[in-house]
C-alpha cells in the first residue's frame, strides 16, 4: 500500500484512542452543533462531521467537533486530521481550510486526493448547517 | 494477548500457498551439476535421460491425483497459460465448428481475459450470471446455449468465494451436445476429489502454487478419449507432443509433481484439520452482528471463508487487522476503486462487496493462529463501526436505502 507514515500512524490512533481523536457524536438538533454528512455507502466511504460553537465577538469559534467516518484507511485519517485543524478556529477560518491542507499534511497518494475532498465538503457542510440555525 | 506465534499470520492460502519443505528439497536435487539438471529433451546422454524420468515420473503423480492417464498432462508456465492454452486452443483448432463460447461473470481473469481477446478476433461469448450463491446453475447454461457453441469454461472452484460448481451435471450436458468444457481448477488439487476417468471435462487447467508447490509451474488436462485437439499457442521445438513448446522446467516441474503426490497422499489429513479450523473460526466470528457469508455454504470448500462486515469498509478493515494477512474483496487499494467483480456479480450491494475479507486456511495454518485472529476480528471490528456513521445510523434504526446520499 502506498500509503506514508503519516496516514498510517494518524488510522491506527485514531481506532486505538477513539476519545482522543474526537470520534463521537453531538445530538444534531441543538442550536450550537452544526452538522455535516457527505458520500455515499456506495461509494465506499462517508463522512459525518459536527461542530461545537460558541458566539465571539462578531463571529463564531468551534469550541469542539466530532466525528465518525466509514472509509478507508486514508478516508479516516483525513476527516481525523481535518477535526485537529478546526478546533479553536473560527467560521471564516475553518472555512479557509482547503483539501490541499489536508494531502499535504498526510502526504496523500494521488488516487486517495478524494478523501480530502470529501472532508473539506463536510466542513463545508457542517458550517452551512450551523449557519442556517443561527 | 499470547504473541508466541509469529506476525503477521498469513491466510491467504488461496492467493498462494509456501512451498512444502520436503517440495523444495526436491526442486534442489534438479538444479546443479551434482543433480539432475539436464535437459529432458537431450537424446544423446545420460544427462537428459535422467531429466526426462525425473519429469515423466511428476507427471505421473500429477495424473494420479487427479485420475487421468499421465499422457494426458501438458506443462504448462502456470494455470494462466493452461486456461489460455485451452480456451484460445479449443476456439482457434475447431473456429469451423462454431464461434459461440459460454463462461461465467466470476470467472478468474485468466479466462475472461482470453475470451475477450477471441472476442476482438470475431468470436461470441456469453458471460453467465452465478445465482446469488456464486453457482453456474446448468439452467443458465441449457439457456445460452446455441448451434454454434463450440467450448463451455466453467471454474471448478470460485477462487474469492470457495462455491464449487456441478461439474458432473454441466459435463454430462457438454458432451450431449457435443461442446468441449473447459474447468479452471486452479483451486480445487488437494481440496477435492477429481477423477478425470470419470468425469466429463475434456480440458482441466492446474497450478502448482496452490497446492505446496512453485510458482511457475501449472499442467492443462487435454483429453484423449474421446480426443481432444487445440491449436499451439507457443511454437518453437514440438515439445509437449507440440502443444506446448519450450525447453521443460525440470526443476518446477518435479516440485510440483513432488506437490501432488504429497497432495494425493495427505490431502484427507489436511481437510479433516482445516474442517476443523474453518467450524472453530466460523462459530466465532457469526458471533458478531450484521456480518454475512459469501457464497452457497452447501457447496463449498472450507479452506476459504468470504465474510462481509457490514458498515465497515473492507479496506479499513485490512489495515486494522495488519497482523493478519488476508485479502479484500474491494479493490480500493488500487486505482479502480472498484468493489470485487466476482460480489457485484453476486447480488451484493457495492457496499457489502466492499466490506469483504477473503480468509483462506492451509496445511501449516494453526489453531492458535486462528484463535488470535478471532482475538484481533473481534478487535478491529468493533473500533471500526464505533468510528463508522453508518453502523450509528443501523443502530438508530436508520434504513440506510432511505437515505439521499450525497454521492461525490
């Protein structure tokens, strides 16, 4: 498997030590979580991501987020790199994060840049639900 | 968790198997000058007379192990070029007869992929629907036939799923009709009785390597009663009465000889202890929820064992479970992102195909090892739908069907 260190390192953490790595759930309909899903089974893989967030100043600030991710093995390294990134970040912020983040941080093989996609689509996702309940 | 046996724990017999100790003892005897390395076709000397009885002695054992006359065995380079041999053989030296040719969707690529090259030369070919069981039913069969049909390449046994077909039934028809069948049954030696005396194929395609013996090294039954004519496919000195040319392998050729022989000698000891390996595993890991065989389990063998894990996906599955060696059904560390061809043929939603895991069990395969491979199934499994959004949803009573994806 061409798959760098990173990603496997990042994979096995995060199943050893789910808690750590922030995989879990908020209940979707309170008015601070926003939460994001994308993919597809048949594709073979999904993403659920879900932000915390507290009012600061004229913004907002992901105080938590949690996640759950059915995929392959670069698929749950992604969404878990992705959930590092966003803690402490406000909306606009996280908004700026770009899939390219995400390869480069976990030296992606080119035929797994679609799981970096997928998780700047949940981030996306899940902001855009937030927002709406606001 | 006991780590006195060594990792990574391989069962992916049906990949391939190592080569038996007393197999490669063998193969040395024919390599250097103080062995027998001549070649078998040398006339002239004591050198290529000894070759040749080293070489028609492990034909001998492969024909004995599989019930047929040892003049029927052509070596081959493997179970590719034997089906190769055989599927472009049969279309090419009989093409006046007709130019329809009938196989399976879950074939092994080494006859699919020879049926689409006789495609492109103008041939028909009729790739069968299994049922859900991974079978080839006769009906299917009687249903693609025509006046045309000139070969029938049916597997003896599904290399992912471990279903055997009805030869019996399927030959007995073959013949009826007059069309030449074809069995792949690179996985069937030292797993199953074959008795080609009996039988009704009039082309049977074998591996050394699945058997114990080296890469490199497979045979093609060619019948010769009633007899059976192919076309050569390689041309360069008439051996193998000019079925097959080329300077023989000695040294692999009697590995797998060794192989077989050994095979034919062991093979009730083998399958009464992986029976056992297979009832131990399976009564273990049905323990765990939503987790579904594939393949008919009536007709099987149980040296493999195909399970989907539903909700987690196959490739994460292998990568938790890196101290076992094993192989997916998904295809999702290559390029193609395609789940297995031979579960989409199946039935089985894509997401089930690619959940998949292939364990294969052999002769050097343990119980300890099984025991903590169950130890680290049980493991993986469970961290893997804790992280899966899917199994959340399954145990929320979600309809996953019902879900508008966001497909990407």
């Amino acid at each position: 498997m061409a798959y760098s260190k990173k990603v496997v390192d990042k994979f096995e953490n995060t199943i050893n030590e789910p808690a750590k790595f922030n995989v879990g759930r908020f209940d979707p309909t309170e008015l601070n979580v926003g939460t994001g899903m994308v993919g597809a089974p048949a594709c073979g893989d999904v993403m659920k991501l879900q932000i915390k967030c507290e009012p600061q100043g004229n913004t907002h600030v992901i105080k938590d987020v949690k996640f759950k991710t059915y995929g392959c093995g670069s698929a749950i390294a992604s969404s878990s790199e992705l959930v590092e990134m966003l803690i402490g970040k406000t909306l606009e912020e996280a908004k700026g994060i770009k899939n390219i983040d995400i390869v480069e941080a976990l030296e992606l093989p080119p035929i797994k840049i679609h799981c970096s996609v997928l998780a700047e689509d949940s981030i996306k996702q899940a902001i855009d639900d937030y927002e709406q309940k606001q | 968790m006991s780590t006195d046996i060594n990792l990574p724990i391989y069962l992916d017999y049906a990949s391939t198997t190592p080569v038996d100790p007393r197999v490669a003892s063998k193969i040395f005897e024919h390599l250097t000058l103080d062995g027998n390395f001549g070649n078998p076709a040398s006339r002239s000397h004591k050198f290529g007379w000894k070759a040749e009885e080293s070489v028609e002695e492990a034909r001998s054992h492969v024909a004995n192990l599989v019930g047929c006359d040892p003049r029927e065995i052509v070596w081959t380079s493997g179970a590719t070029e034997a089906d190769n041999l055989a599927i472009k053989g049969i279309a090419n030296f009989y093409q006046s007869k007709g130019k329809h040719i009938i196989t399976s969707k879950i074939e092994h690529k080494a006859v699919l992929d020879p049926c689409r090259q006789l495609e492109r030369e103008g041939f028909e070919v009729t790739y069968l629907d299994p049922n859900e069981g991974g079978l080839t039913t006769l009906e299917s069969i009687k249903n693609a036939t025509r006046d045309d049909t000139v070969l029938i390449s049916i597997m003896h046994i599904n290399n992912e799923l471990g279903t055997i077909n009805d030869l019996e039934a399927i030959g007995s028809y073959a013949r009826e009709k007059g069309i030449f069948f074809h069995v792949d049954a690179a996985q069937s030696t030292g797993k199953v009785e074959i008795n080609l005396a009996e039988l009704p194929v009039d082309l049977m395609s074998f591996s050394a390597h699945k058997t114990y013996g080296p890469k490199g090294i497979g045979a093609l039954f060619v019948r010769r009663k009633p007899r059976v004519r192919i076309e050569a496919q390689m041309h360069g000195g008439g051996h193998e009465r000019g079925m097959r040319s080329g300077t023989l392998a000695t040294h692999q050729i009697v590995g797998m000889g060794e192989a077989f022989r050994i095979a034919k000698e062991e093979m009730l000891e083998d399958n009464k202890r992986i029976d056992a390996l297979h009832t131990k595993f399976y009564d273990e890991v049905s323990k765990i929820e939503e987790i579904y065989v594939n393949g008919d389990s009536e007709n099987k063998v149980t040296n493999i064992l195909n399970i989907s894990f539903a909700y987690v996906e196959g490739e994460s599955l292998i990568m938790a479970l890196k101290d076992i060696a094993v192989s997916s059904g998904s295809a999702c560390t290559s390029a193609s992102l395609e789940p297995s061809y031979v579960l989409r043929a199946l039935g089985r939603k894509d997401e089930l195909a690619s959940s998949s895991i292939r364990f294969s069990f052999g002769r050097f395969t343990t119980e300890e090892e099984v025991e903590y491979t169950l130890t680290l199934i049980h493991h993986a499994v469970d961290r893997l739908r804790e992280l899966s959004p899917l199994w959340e949803m399954y145990l929320d009573g979600i309809d996953l069907d019902s879900v508008d994806w966001q497909t990407h």
